[in-house]
C-alpha cells in the first residue's frame, strides 16, 4: 500500500486496488476478486487509488 506522508497526498500509488464511481459515491475496489472494500462519505474520490472506466 502507499505511504502516508501527513501533507495530504501519498508516496507512490496503492496496490492491489482501483476505484469506480458509483449512484452512491466513490467505491474502492480489489482488483484480485473484485470485491467492493470501501466507500467514500463525501464526494471526492480515493487519493493514490487508480480510477476504472
């Protein structure tokens, strides 16, 4: 996984993950099983998470 740096952006680009925008908001996804992990409470996606068209 990246790296927190505590000035609001992230060292290198999560692994194993990617994002989809959704009705509901921004749903991070495995990229292994597909499984939804995670969504966002407000309206901005995922930092460092790549993006699925």
């Amino acid at each position: 996984m990246a790296k927190n740096t505590g000035n609001g952006h992230r060292v290198g680009a999560v692994k194993n993950r990617s994002q989809v925008l959704t009705p509901t908001g921004w749903v991070k996804r495995d990229s292994g099983t597909g499984q939804f992990l995670d969504r966002k409470a407000d309206a901005q996606p995922f930092k460092g998470v790549r993006r699925e068209k």
